[in-house]
C-alpha cells in the first residue's frame, strides 16, 4: 500500500518521535511505500490567511471559504498546500500521529486541517438536493482511502474511561475521527492510544511497539468504525437529523455509528 | 468588569469582524474595562516550538512540558506569552470568539491555548494525592473568573443538534469548555452560537446583536455550566472516575455536569 504517516510532535528525540521512526521502518519493511509528513521539521505553517492566497490584492477583504475555493480552482494555492493534498491523494492509508495537548491535536496538525482541506478538495464537494447534501460523510475525494490515529497523552486511560474526568476517549475523538476524516470520505480505523506517557519505560515501550505494530500489519483488513453514511437513507435531508425511528431516543456522538451487525443503510 | 477578548478571525470586514467591534463597544458602553487579543491582527505564533525557550543549548532534546515549566518558573518565556498570561490574570471574564472550523478553534487559537498554558500557570498546579489530584477541574490559576464562547458555523442549528449528523453543539464544545476552561479553574458559562453564517442579513444581524448583548449584560449573572470540581468528592481519586453513586449507569461528557438544581458535590 501507500502510507502518508502526518506527525506533528516537535522533538524527534522523543516518545513520539521514536515511534515515528518505529512505524515507518515497520511498514517500509512490510512493503509499502512511505511518504512522511513530518509537520515540525518542516516548519509547517500552521495559520490559514490571507497570504496564503496570491490572487488577493493587498487590502481586499479575505473570505476563507471563497478565496479557498478560488485558489483550488484555479490552481493558485501555494505550493506546500498543493504538496499535501498530492499525497492525500496519492495514499491509500493516512495516518495521523500526535500528542493530545489540551484534549485535541496540537495547533500545528489544526493548521494543516485548516489549509490543506481546502473547498472543493475536502468540502465543497458534490450536488446538493433533497437526496445528496454534498459529497461528505462516508463520500468525498478520500473515499476508498483508509485513515487512523496514533494518539499519546500523559493522562491515565481510567481518566479517559466511560466515567472518567476527561471524558471518553472515542468521544474526545469523535470530532476528528468523524468531522475532520469520515467528512472527506476516509473510512476511520480504531485509533491507537498510548496513555501515561510519563511513565514509558523499556518494558511499557515494547509492549506498545508490539501492539502498534499489530495495528500497522492488520491496516487493510481492520473493521472501521462503523460510521453511518450521510447520503444513504439515514438522514433525513435538509435537516441531517438521524431518522426517527433509527436508534430512537438516543442522542449524542455515538448514534452516527451503527451498531456491530445493525448497520440499517 | 475586566474583560478580555481573545478574538480569532482573519477578516476585519467579516461577521466576526462585526460581532467583535459589537462586542467591544456594547462592554466599554457598560462600563467595562476591556482589552482585545485580536490574534490575526497581533500576527500571533500559532506553534509551540523549542524556538520559545531562550534557555534551550542549540541542539538540546526539547520537552515541551519541561521546557515549558522551566521557562515559567524562571521567567523567561516569551514577552508575547507573559502578556497574555497577563491578560489573563488581570481579567474578571475572558471572551473567546472564533469561527468552528473542522468542528473546533482556527488553528491560531488553538496555539494561543498551546502556548499560554504554560506548566505551573494554567496545568502543573498544586498537591497531588489520595485526596487531591493537582488544582484542575474547578481549581487553578483562573479560580473565580469567568469565560464564555462565542462560535460561529456556516451549518444549520439541526446539523448540530442532539442527533444532527455533526453531533451536539454542547459535545463538540466540551473538549474546550471543560478541558480548556474549566481546567485551570475558569467558570464557564453556556456559549453563544450563531448558526447558518452563510445567511446573516441586516434582519438576521439584528437578532443576533440583540441576543448577544443581552448575553453580555448578563455575564456577571448568568449560571454557569455545573461542571462538577475534581477535588469535592464527586470522583475518585487517583483513578478521576465519577463516584459510582453519582449518575450511576451514566457515561460521557454529560456526567461531569450535575443536572440543575442537584448538584452532589
């Protein structure tokens, strides 16, 4: 397969960094093609603005979304933009690989969401009738493509339990796993979690070593979260409510998954 | 009051532009005293990098966590960092107004957060023991001040609704409301949402600035969300799990708040 690993964690002499290396060397040596994002050592700028768009005069009011479209259109965005959206296209598998800061991914992976998917790339995408409200939700350009996150925090995974202060772990994750990766189309592997990071000695690293390792062997034939597609019956349209009488009386992140062999679209 | 307004939009002439220059003329009007983080125009530095630690040798492993208590302790971090920090201290309340982008904070914000908690400001605060777990979740440095959102999104109030396919407004807020600004001690109070961005006319305008402003006559009023404190006997500890008799069957963010007018702790 073809693998873009994005990594955003700023010390390659780091937990992270280690498992950076770990991965790249495990799929290279299983076969596949790697390309790696690697957003630090890039310097990558993290901040979507006006200078971003060359067709802006100087002093023309900036719209993110129309001069986002313009640019994509027409060609004009800047270079390392393009880079990246040419090896999200190029990849069959995406992985994203970060620390949790302050409960999400770091302001430099935000940036990359926030000037990569561009509209037109990763929204904007398809008709829209009272049957299709774009092509988003299980459809889009990454349709096909398969997307996981590798996650580290300095937490316990108690405090990221059902009841913990945190909050869940998937729900945490819901707005990246659903809103920044099955919007575009990707199909969202489980992701891998490494908690306690603190605390990572020899023995704690090879058991993740082992288990993410497992995870990269197992990235085509693993069952992906089992998001419901937008356009497919499950929605009612205009309104993208779940329909009435599917998961009646629940609400909240985990009713946009169908359950294991009750998918109803 | 003192109030601080960290706004995070690249476009002056845009509806946040607007709401801004409402916001900042209806709290000076009322007597307010008021100050603006207006981040695109302070060209902030959305990422958090080795290059904000003066004390770093060239070459030397950087920690972000370490790094980041050393240069606090030691007075030494970055002046754009000590001013917000500043900011934050001389605030009674602390605005945040932004555009959701990809279901969270423009990236420039979300590095506002990365690099002005610093360890020891906003995390890394207090005792830990079997009976108290750091001053977090209702304790901290921003103890007695108060917050609020203002979020705007081109999507429909459905779409966000408690089974609208994007998942509930409140859910998606979560991770900031509970994790960013009730962390460091922060009372939070409901945020303001306007919707459908995309259909603002001079009608639409007017509501909007007419709810607004009521939410801003009212901050020092208005309840805020009833987050539960770590430290009060809702949650064990070190585990930080919700007590078992508290919402018992219960999981997800929506535990961590005590329904009105019950609140256990």
């Amino acid at each position: 397969m073809k693998i873009l690993l994005v990594h955003a964690h700023p010390e390659a002499r780091s937990l992270n960094g280690s498992l950076k290396q770990f991965m790249r060397e495990r799929l290279v040596q299983a076969g596949h093609e790697v390309q790696v994002s690697d957003l630090y050592a890039m310097q990558w700028k993290a901040t979507l603005a006006a200078d971003d768009f060359a067709h802006l005069e100087p002093g023309a009011p900036f719209d993110p979304i129309a001069d986002s479209q313009r640019a994509f259109e027409a060609g004009t965005q800047r270079e390392e933009v393009a880079a990246e959206q040419a090896k999200l296209l190029w990849a069959d598998t995406v992985i994203f690989q970060f620390p949790l800061w302050w409960y999400t991914m770091p302001a430099i992976l935000k940036g990359w969401v926030d000037r990569v998917y561009a509209y037109g790339f990763a929204y904007g995408v398809g008709e829209h009738s009272d049957r299709h409200w774009g092509d988003r939700f299980g459809q889009g350009v990454m349709a096909g493509k398969r997307a996981m996150l590798v996650v580290t925090t300095g937490g316990w995974a108690s405090h990221y339990s059902a009841r913990g202060i945190n909050g869940p772990m998937d729900d945490l994750l819901f707005p990246i796993h659903h809103g920044i990766l099955y919007y575009p189309g990707f199909e969202v592997l489980p992701p891998y979690v490494v908690y306690r990071t603190g605390k990572v000695d020899a023995a704690a690293y090879a058991r993740i070593t082992e288990e993410l390792g497992r995870r990269l062997d197992t990235l085509a034939t693993t069952e992906p979260i089992p998001f419901r597609p937008q356009n497919a019956g499950d929605y009612e349209i205009p309104a993208l409510t779940l329909r009435g009488d599917i998961a009646p009386g629940e609400a909240g992140f985990a009713v946009h998954a169908a359950p294991a062999g009750r998918n109803s679209g």
